[in-house]
C-alpha cells in the first residue's frame, strides 16, 4: 500500500476520544442507482419538485444532464 493511502486509512480508522470506535469491516450502505432512461421516461426534460423547490432535470443534445432550479 502506498504512503499517501496508508495515511488516508489511518485517518479513516482513527478513534477519537469518546467516538465509537469504527468498523472497518462493516458494509457502507450502497446508494441506490436509477437509470436516466428510467427517470426521463422518453421525455428530454422533468420537473422535480424537493421539499417546496421545484428543479428542472434536461438532458442536452450534448448527452449530459443539468439539474436546474
């Protein structure tokens, strides 16, 4: 392992004083993964409505998205 990411895991398991010690063994939860395709559902633009916020989700002809409020 090289010194710049024995370093990085050091710091990651380092237990501070009244911190639960950290399982590094234990599985970080996944995020979950939804196709765009899915998302867009053929359109190229949905509005997404969070927490009283309307946003607009468009994919381009350049093939990106952009997520605009």
């Amino acid at each position: 392992m090289s010194a710049q990411l024995n370093s990085l895991h050091k710091a990651q398991t380092r237990h501070w004083k009244g911190a639960a010690p950290i399982d590094s063994a234990r599985a970080v939860p996944q995020s979950r993964v939804l196709d765009s395709a899915h998302i867009l559902a053929g359109q190229r633009e949905v509005i997404i409505e969070h927490e009283g916020v309307v946003y607009r989700l468009r994919h381009t002809k350049n093939g990106k998205l952009i997520l605009t409020k």
